[in-house]
C-alpha cells in the first residue's frame, strides 16, 4: 500500500462509515422500508461494521500514529497548503463543479477531501523527516529520466475539422483565397470544443493526436496552413502559430522537481515499514 492516495484512496468505502465505528445514528431511525417493513438505521450500522470496521478502525489507527509522531517532531499542516492541494483538485477534475459530483457520487464532502489531504501531507511530511537522499542519488534518477524533464518539440496549433472531405476542401478554397482561419472554424468546425475559438488546440506534443495529424502539423513552418489532412477521425485544415524546440534538461534547473520524485518514491517504499516499526512502539488496544 502506498500513501499517495490524496483523493482516490480518501476511504475505500464511504468516508461516513468511520463516524459508524464511534456510534453515530440514531438506533429509532430507519433507512429504507420494504411493503412498509422498516430497515433500520442500527441494521445498517452493524452490515457496514462488519464488512468495513475493521479497515476503517486500521486507518483510524494508522492516522493517530501519524498525527503523534508529528507532534513529536512539531509538524503541521497549513490550510494554504492543504487549499493548494485542493484546486490542483478541482483543476484535475475540470472545475468545482464536476469535483462537487464526484464527491456527491462517493458520499464524500468538501471537508473530508481537505481532511484526506491533510493526513497524507501529515503523513508524507513525517516520513520525510527520516529520509536522507543525497545528491548522487537524485543525480543518477535524473541521467536515468532525462527524458521525462526536458522540454519536448511542441506546436501551437488551430484546426477546422470536417466529417467529410467535400466541405473540407470548400474550406480550403476559402482560406487559399484570402478569408480568415478563425472565423471559418467557427462558421465550419464540427469540433465543438475548439470551433469558438477559432479551432485552437494550445501547445501539442508528439504523442498527443493522430499521427497523420501530427505529421503534418510538426512539419507546417510558424505561421503556414496546411492543405486537408486526413486523419481517423476525419479532415482538418491545420495552422500552426507557433513552433517551440526540443531543449534538454539541465540538472541544477530541475534539481528540486527531482528530489520531490526521489522522496516521493522513496516514502511509498518506506511507508510499510516505517508504520510497521511505529505500531510497534505505541499500545494498540482494539475493543
């Protein structure tokens, strides 16, 4: 088991069954009727605790391990940092809205997420305090990764997309003859997302599209359009605004981006034991 968890191992069942483990629910309310023969809510309670208890109760555990050996070392959380984590969240998930759904889908809220983060912050923090990486070690992860820290060829690129080739090519007409890139792909992109404005697709590395797209499009000078394209999907007409070079990584530019992938890696593999020897040290009773 790993600690990089943050939303998606918040709980591995609802977050509200570890206020089940301290009694919550009231034993007169029911939860559904069946030909008005009432479930009740205390039935629930005791499917969900023994089906979930026990891991919930380990997690429980787990996280006032945690929390004390943080106060041993005098570590905390802020709420900046917690709120940071939080809109690369909501950014991840397309807006506060979709994340509001996800959350809604799962039983969860937004207090439980910033909560989760927190104790994996909590958690990753601790650990960390224990780890040494010295600068050999970052040093051979990045000759090994370089790839993965350079700047790769981009394009910046629009296109008008057509399903069939006819309309394509009375697009092209148009634009050979002098009328604007933009404003055919709004009147003519059947590409919706992009149509609007004016078919930009931003910054596209290799990998990304089609490859007949990209073929053309990496191959398009700044500034050029190019003919009608055929791809899987069907036909573009492609511009390139802009062209940025491959540039390779420098150590020292990415140093510390290294080192968070190196700690990173290095508490996910430590996490286990680490918890195991802490468990050791502390009077666990289970009742």
């Amino acid at each position: 088991m790993t600690i990089n968890s943050r939303f998606i191992k918040i709980f591995a069942v609802p977050v509200a069954l570890a206020m089940l483990l301290t009694g919550c629910g009231e034993s007169s309310d029911y939860v559904a009727t069946v030909d008005g023969e009432k479930i009740l809510q205390t039935e629930l309670d005791e499917a969900l605790r023994d089906q979930y208890g026990a891991d919930v109760l380990d997690t429980l555990i787990n996280n006032k391990i945690v929390e004390l050996e943080a106060t041993k070392e005098g570590i905390t959380v802020s709420d900046d940092a917690i709120q940071a984590e939080y809109d690369e969240l909501v950014e991840s998930y397309g807006g506060e809205d979709s994340l509001q759904e996800a959350l809604d889908a799962n039983g969860l809220t937004k207090e439980s997420v910033k909560e989760n983060i927190r104790m994996y912050q909590l958690t990753k923090d601790v650990i960390a305090s224990s780890i040494d990486i010295s600068d050999e070690e970052l040093t051979q992860y990045f000759e090994e990764n370089k790839d993965d820290y350079g700047q790769q060829e981009q394009v910046v690129a629009s296109h008008i997309f057509l399903e069939d080739e006819a309309t394509a090519k009375e697009v092209e007409a148009k634009i050979k003859a002098g009328e604007d890139f933009a404003e055919l792909a709004k009147a003519y992109s059947t590409d919706t997302d992009t149509s609007e404005d004016g078919g930009d697709l931003g910054y596209i590395s290799r990998g990304q599209m089609d490859e007949q797209f990209e073929e053309a499009a990496f191959a398009l000078e700044k500034g050029a359009v190019s003919g009608v394209v055929q791809s899987a999907e069907g036909y573009h007409i492609i511009k390139v605004t802009d062209k940025v070079p491959a540039e390779e990584a420098v150590f020292e530019d990415v140093k510390d981006e290294v080192y968070e992938t190196v700690l990173e890696s290095r508490i996910n593999e430590e996490y286990m034991t680490w918890l195991t020897e802490k468990q050791e040290q502390y009077k666990i009773v289970k009742k």
